[in-house]
C-alpha cells in the first residue's frame, strides 16, 4: 500500500507558475505509473497528466499541453507537476494517483487569480 502527499499549492496570479510535488511512501513507488488529477468548483474529477513508471512516457490533458511538465525522481520517491503560464481556469484541487487510481492524496489547492 502507498500513501501519497500533495504540496505545493497556492494562490498565484495569471501567468505565474507553480510547482506541485507529490511525495510517496509505504510503497515501491518505482513500479507505479503516476497520474495528476484536478477538480475545480461544481466540476468532475478531471485527468491532468501522467507518466510511466520509468519516467520515459508522458502524457498530458489537450488543456495543459505546453504549459504542465509531469516528471519524477524515483530516488526521492516524488512526483511533480510544473504549472507555467497558469490560467484562472487552472483553478481547481490537484490530486495525485496512481494511474489506475488505486491510491490518492488528499489534494492540494491552486487557485489562479486575474
């Protein structure tokens, strides 16, 4: 079993950027893909981004594409998420996963103002 703890959130203005960390324990985190998620206000869960266990595939939401950069340092046990050119839109709680969803953080907030 892993447990996962998402940092790094904050209130930012339109434009900055932020970095999301998600650090993993209990469990080998190596072997896992890992997933962000996000939920804003009155919305669904949404998919955000992922990356293989290995760290050499990426994927990302149509929305982030070109702005989010997903990648992990197995040696530290820890995913990030670096957020460049945030949007109001980007506002939401951001959740780190397993990709298939099996283990979730608590979630972190990021808020985007104007």
């Amino acid at each position: 079993q892993i447990q996962l703890v998402e940092s790094g959130g904050g209130l930012v203005q339109t434009g900055d950027s932020l970095r999301l960390s998600c650090a993993a324990s209990g469990g080998t985190f190596s072997s896992y893909a890992m997933a962000w998620f996000r939920q804003a206000p009155g919305k669904e869960r949404e998919f955000v981004a992922a990356i293989s266990w290995s760290g050499g595939s990426t994927y990302y939401a149509d929305s982030v594409k070109g702005r989010f950069i997903i990648s992990r340092e197995s040696a530290k046990n820890t995913m990030y998420l670096q957020m460049n050119g945030l949007k109001p839109e980007d506002t939401a709680v951001y959740y780190c996963a397993t990709a298939w969803g099996d283990y979730w953080g608590q979630g972190t907030q990021v808020t985007v103002s104007l």
